[in-house]
C-alpha cells in the first residue's frame, strides 16, 4: 500500500509540473492577491474629490514571472462585473511593476482588450483614443520595479494616465475609453478569468497557493 500510494503522489506531482509547464509555454497570466508579493493598496483613495473604495486586486504573471500588480478602486464595492461596469462615478485602475518592462507591452495588452471586448464598430471608434494613449505611453519607454501607473477615470475631465504620479499627457476625453479599458479586466473575454476573479475580491486559484 505504502508502495502504491508513493507512486500516486509521484504521479501527481509530475502532472501538476506538466501543467505548469504548459500554461508557462503559452504565456498565460495567473493572478493573486497584491499582497502576497508585498504591495499594498490603500483601502480608500480620492480622485476628483470622491472617495473610492479597493474592489480587489491581482496578479499579472507571464509563464512564472510576476509582471505586474492591479488594484481596482471603485465608488460602492460589487463582486460583479456587470454592476462595476456599469457604475457611475469616477473609477481607477492602479498597476505597480514588479519587474521592469517597457510601458508599450501594458499598451498592448489593453488594445488588444478593448478588441477583444468590443464590436468592429466599437472599436474603430475607440482609435483616436487608443492612439492618444499611445502617444502618452510612448513618452516614458521604460518602466521600473515598484513604477506606479493610474488610469483615472475623472467623468467631468476624462480618462487620466499618470506614471508616478506624473500625468502623461491631457486627459483623453472620449467618455467610452476607460470603459473600454475596464472591460480588458472585467470584460466577456477577459485578459485572464483568474485575475478578473481577483479584483473582483474573489480567492485565488488553489494551484497558485501551491506554487508559493
């Protein structure tokens, strides 16, 4: 018996490697609380003069490298997606780097988002704005570890990027845009079910506990 069951954790263990190996090849993102890997969001920030509340945050991994961390910040906490999509009020989305990286990759990955969560017609409409963005992420190449990136959605000015607290540019005014932005997270199609889970404060996947 003692036999069979070494056999049976030896077999376990080598599936859980074989997995891990595959979503490492395929470059998925996992997600876990900000926490667990020493960033700490405040549980209430002001912008334009509201409190706003941490609906939750994740994890950005890309094979086994942690990328980055996401807090999402909200006028009325809601573990659903539909409801946080559609609040009014100003919102933001907060990342800070855990390694470096140049800020045209987080670009990409919220175009491609906003593509993968819009109609045609929605986003070749969302062009101008995504280009905008662009333009003001072209500005700072690089980001380091512990760099700060917000994406403030101020409704009387528009949507608001800043890199340590440093406005990249004038805000982009199309009302759609952070919309657009918010559903690359919390969309149909979202970047990773896991890390939308995660700001949605719900609990990491088992197998991520795991792996710590």
């Amino acid at each position: 018996m003692q036999r069979t069951g070494t056999r049976w954790t030896r077999a376990t263990w080598h599936g859980l490697g074989l997995a891990v190996l595959m979503l490492a090849s395929t470059g998925q993102a996992w997600s876990q609380s900000a926490e667990m890997f020493g960033v700490t969001y405040e549980p209430t920030i002001t912008v334009d003069g509201r409190p706003l509340h941490l609906n939750g945050t994740g994890v950005a991994f890309r094979a086994l490298a942690k990328l980055y961390t996401v807090g999402l910040y909200v006028p009325n906490k809601s573990q659903q997606a539909s409801t946080v999509l559609g609040m009014a009020g100003p919102k933001q989305l907060r990342f800070v780097m855990l390694q470096g990286m140049r800020v045209d990759e987080l670009g990409k990955v919220i175009t491609n988002g906003i593509e993968a969560n819009s109609s045609r017609e929605q986003f070749f409409r969302l062009i101008p704005a995504i280009r905008a963005m662009g333009e003001q992420f072209g500005r700072m190449p690089r980001l380091a570890p512990h760099d700060v990136v917000t994406l403030d959605d101020a409704p009387q000015r528009g949507t608001v990027i800043a890199v340590n607290g440093q406005a990249m540019g004038t805000p982009i005014k199309d009302p759609a845009f952070f919309p657009a932005v918010l559903r690359v997270w919390l969309g149909d199609k979202p970047s990773t079910m896991d890390l939308k889970n995660a700001l949605l404060d719900s609990k990491a996947q088992p197998v991520l506990s795991a792996l710590e």
